[in-house]
C-alpha cells in the first residue's frame, strides 16, 4: 500500500488527525400503541393468545397476571435472553389446568422499548385435549419455501477444524470437518461463522522492537481448509491480539481470547486492512465480494466481551468498517452482532451521523424465535438491508440437557418457520459438539451447544434442518384449526413437479419447564390433504424425532451406565446403528376421494416432529 493511499485511509477513518468518531447515540425507538384485538383462547393445557399487528413493531411481549387486578408480569417460558416474541400467536403453557388468568400484550419498536400494555383478557386452561386439524391445498397457490438456515451455519473458532487433538477418543479437527461438509452436503449451508480468527494461536499479530508484524500464515491454513469445504467464511473480526491489546489482562473463555480495545487504533485499522486485503489477493475480488462478509466483533454489548466503553465500540466499529472497505468498496461489512438483539438501534443511529457502511445488521438470542427488525431499518431509511441472526440457539446457557433433546429439534422448526420470508439468515449455533469455549466436552452427551455431537451422531435438531431440507420448493396454503392449532401445532407443505406432497408438522410450547415433553400438550391431528387428483394413488411415509425415534439421547440413555462419559466400542456400534431418521408408522398406499382428498391420522405428542410424504404411484 503506498504512502498517499495509507494517509487517505487514515483521513476517512479519523484517526490521523486525532479525531474521535461519534458515540452512541440516545435510543430513538418511539414508543408504540399496544395491540388491538387481544383475544386469548383455552384449550387443554394451553392458553392461545392472537392480537392484530401493529405497524412499527420489532415484537411483543405477552404479560400475565393470577387476578383481574392484578400486577402483571412478562411470561417468562425459561428461554434465558429475550422473553418477547416477533408476531402472534403466541401459546402459553405455563399455567394450571382449571385456574383462570389474565393477559395482556405490550408493543416493543426496539428490544429496549416497550409501550404500555393492551385491555386485559382472561381464559382458563382446560384438562381435556381436543384434536387439531390441518388442512393442506395441494392445487392451491403456490408461493416459494424460504430457507434462512441455508446462508449461514455457526462453528467453534475455525483453527478447531485443523486441529490434530482428541476429545472422548476422537481427532477433533476430523470431526468438526465432517459435520461443515454434511452441513454443506445435506443442509444446503453456504458460509460459516465462528469468533477468534484474530486470536494468538493463529499469531497474526506481533510486535518486534515495538514494530507490528502481520502474518497470515495460520490464517491461510484455517481458510483455505474451509473452502476445500465448499464453504466461504463470514469473518468475525475478533478478538484483540496480546501485542495490540490495551488491557490483555480482559480475556474470555477457556482459551483465553482477549476483549479489549486496541492501545493503538491505527494498528489496529492497518491490521484489519492488512488482513482484508491479503484474503483478497489471495481468493480473488470477485469470489470476496459475492460470497464473503466481514462482520465487526462479538456481542460487544455484553462486558464479557468488550472490555471498553460502548462510545469505544462504536469507534471500533467506524474504524474497522472503513479498513476493510479501504481495500474495496464493495466489500460487505456490519454489525453490531449483539447480544440478546440488543444495540441494533443504536448502530443505526450511529452509523447515520458517523457515515459508516453498514451493508446488513447482525444480531442473536436465544430461547425466542427471532424479533423483526425490518421497521427499524424503514425508521432509518435502510429498507430492504439484509437481517442475519449471526447466533440463534434454543439456549444461551453451556452444559444444558435441552440442548441434546427432541426439544430444541422442534424449537429449531418454529423458529425458522417464523423467519421466513422476513430474515435473510438465521444462523444456528454451533454445528458441532466439538466446542471449546468453557472447556471441551466432559462426556458423549453434555448439554453442547452442536447440531451433532463428538462421534458425528445427529441430534434431534440436525434432523429438524434435513427435514426443513427436504421440502420442496412450491411452499403450499396449510390451515390449522382445533386446540392449539397454529399455536401450538404447526405445519409446513410443499409440492414437487411430480404431484408429490409432503407436510412437515411438530408440536411444541416455548414453555421449557416443559422440554422433557408434557402429555397434556400431545395432540391427534388429522391431516387432510386437498385438491389432488381424484382417485390417485400414493405411498405414504411418515418419518419423524420423538422421545423414542431418531432421539440419540434416549438411545444413548438406554445403554450407558449412570455415570459413564463415552461409549464403548460396542456401544458406537450401537449408537451408529441407531443414527437415522425413522419411520413412525409403517408406510402404506393410501388413495384420494373422488374429491380429490385424503386423511391421515398423527399423533404429535409435545415435543415432536412428523414428515408425512404422498408420493405418487403410477
């Protein structure tokens, strides 16, 4: 880089002059009117409350009280990070079969601004389940299936996937490469995300003699193993080397990644250029404008992570973002991957008086289906900017059984079905089992935030992905009616060329008291497919995860000792044997009416998923 283009860099991003970049800027989420229209309908055990949408909204929170007087109280389901939800209906299965109580449903323009609540309503849980129909128009019209899960997939830091070490007996960076490959193979997934390629086990970073030396040797190695996968890096530019760290002393995680702001913001800008332009050269610019992305740190609203002031963050922010787009301005880069959905409108604020790029808005939660930020972005005059949940998950929380069960499998469904057509990505974290923030896994199932666990076993919530997967692509009208329909079962369908059918449906409550499933929320549910061809023939499949089918934690339950960590030999032979998607019901041939109609009969007990398929015969 020659003098003249180092000085104009340093010009654009404030710093050669000493100037400091604008800090957050005051919340200027309006306070919004709340929903008209509450309704809240009993069923058993459950509790449906329905309200009208209200224009500005990000979500709404559902509030609860035990008298019509009462003081009211967010209904909290257990997720750990966002109570609040993106849009109705919203189930609540926290309370007692038989006892009346109240509701009402406040309006949220920003995760941190919520309005008054609605006029209360009132329902009773019932004790008597009643059955859910759901009604599928295969002639009908057909729109297109979205697929958030596809863009992008999250991963322990990426030097984990060269690594040559063992966890339970097993090569760590074998596995971890298997699961990015099946995630790209059987998923679809196009990038992936994962913190610390900045970090001192990639030694980017050094000062010698008080000078900064830039390697990208450990860089290389790490990004071209992830393209061989077919996969293209969403770089997280994080965590502060120990040479540029003012304070290396703030560290988190096991492995120590530092959170600190740099001692020098021009090294820092010359490393992030540096670095951004090396991955250019290196893969081209046409292939890092189309499918890469830079996004800027990690959950900097958390202190955790950000040792530094929220005015030094946003600094960090207008700093990073000009050295990348220093090496091209067509360069994607953005932020504020947040924690909890939390700092979004404060970077758009930001960004207004600041100028910086902001080519998509990053944030996560977990425990919620993802809010919707498309308002805010309209306030800010940025409609249509690319949404990504760089981190979404069932729980925040490391070392949580719900994450090895059927529960967060059905979780994965609800949440991707509500951010369709609305969210560019949602990204779930993490792939895999092989993780290492809070030390590497004690034991086969341990609570691990991955899709698959050590010994590349599926857990219920990659089948709920395969499932999503292999939908096709005409997404078909579904209508769901009865005790808990659309709130507490839900349904996805679609069409092929061919005439075949195929419903994805799943039963399940936000509510995590209730993870270890709950017989008072399992539902019968007819399904009747219309509009097929009068007479036709078809085979039906009905595939599925419960307590007791392509459940890895009830295989693994039923075979180990009490306090056993890993499988024996025998036992992966068992385990492997049992890593399938199964049949719930022997397949049969079924036939429509004469008109055009069929029936089949499913029981979704809470929780649960079901993947029925007509496939035509003749």
């Amino acid at each position: 880089m020659t003098t003249d283009a180092r000085t104009d860099w340093e010009e654009r991003i404030g710093i050669r002059s000493g100037e400091a970049t604008t800090g957050p800027s005051a919340n200027r989420a309006p306070r919004l009117a709340p929903p008209a229209g509450v309704t809240a309908t009993a069923g058993g055990a459950q509790v449906t409350l329905d309200w009208e949408p209200v224009a500005g909204a990000v979500g709404y929170q559902v509030h609860v009280s035990d008298s019509a007087d009462g003081e009211l109280a967010p209904v909290d389901h257990r997720g750990m990070d966002v109570k609040a939800v993106p849009h109705p209906p919203y189930v609540d299965t926290t309370g007692t079969p038989g006892q009346e109580r109240w509701y009402a449903v406040t309006t949220l323009s920003d995760v941190a601004v919520e309005g008054d609540p609605s006029e209360r309503v009132s329902a009773t849980p019932g004790r008597e389940a009643g059955r859910v129909e759901l009604a599928v128009d295969a002639a009908g019209p057909a729109g297109t299936l979205a697929r958030p899960w596809r863009p992008m997939i999250g991963s322990e830091h990426l030097s984990h996937a060269v690594s040559s070490d063992t966890t339970g007996g097993r090569v760590i960076g074998e596995e971890l490469t298997s699961a990015l490959k099946a995630a790209v193979a059987e998923l679809g997934v196009e990038t992936v995300r994962a913190h610390g390629i900045l970090c001192d086990d990639l030694h980017v970073y050094t000062e010698v003699d008080g000078e900064p030396v830039h390697d990208f040797t450990g860089v290389d190695r790490v990004y071209d193993h992830i393209r061989s996968l077919g996969l293209y890096p969403v770089v997280e530019i994080s965590f502060m080397p120990h040479d540029l760290a003012s304070d290396p002393s703030k560290t988190v995680f096991d492995y120590g990644a530092i959170v600190s702001p740099p001692k020098d913001w021009q090294r820092w800008g010359d490393l992030v250029r540096d670095l951004t332009a090396h991955i250019v050269e290196r893969y081209g610019i046409d292939e890092v404008v189309e499918h890469w992305s830079f996004e800027v740190w990690n959950e900097a609203n958390l202190e955790v992570f950000w040792s530094g002031t929220p005015d030094e963050w946003m600094k960090m922010y207008d700093v990073t973002a000009a050295a990348v787009r220093a090496v091209d301005d067509r360069l994607v880069v953005g932020g504020p991957s947040s924690a909890a959905a939390g700092w979004v409108e404060e970077l758009l604020a930001h960004v207004e008086q600041s100028g910086a790029p902001l080519d998509f808005v990053s944030t996560h939660t977990y425990g919620s289906p993802p809010l919707d930020f498309r308002p805010s972005l309209e306030r800010y005059g940025r409609a249509g900017t690319p949404i990504w949940w760089t981190e979404w998950g069932v729980t925040p929380v490391h070392f949580n059984e719900v994450s090895d069960a059927v529960f967060s499998g059905v979780f994965l469904l609800r949440g991707m079905a509500s951010a369709m057509d609305r969210i560019e990505a949602l990204s779930y974290w993490v792939v895999s089992d092989h993780f290492e923030e809070l030390g590497r896994p004690p034991a086969l199932l341990h609570g691990g935030f991955g899709l698959r666990t050590v010994g590349e076993l599926r857990k219920p919530r990659w089948w709920a992905l395969r499932l999503l997967e292999r939908l096709d692509d005409a997404r078909l009208p579904v209508t769901l009616t009865g005790d808990g329909g659309g709130s507490l079962v839900e349904a996805l369908a679609t069409r092929d060329d061919a005439g075949g059918v195929s419903v994805l449906a799943w039963n399940m409550t936000l509510d995590q008291s209730k993870a270890a499933g709950s017989a008072a929320l399992d539902r019968d549910v007819t399904v009747r497919v219309d509009g097929l061809t009068p007479g036709a023939s078809y085979q039906l499949t009905v595939q599925g995860v419960d307590a007791d089918h392509s459940n890895v934690a009830g295989t693994w339950g039923a075979i180990k000792a009490d306090d056993q960590a890993w499988p024996t030999d025998e036992q992966w032979e068992a385990l492997r044997a049992a890593d399938r998607l199964e049949e719930l019901a022997p397949g049969r041939a079924v036939h429509a009416d004469e008109h055009g109609s069929l029936s089949v009969e499913v029981t979704l007990r809470m929780p649960s998923m079901a993947f029925l398929r007509l496939e035509p015969v003749g």
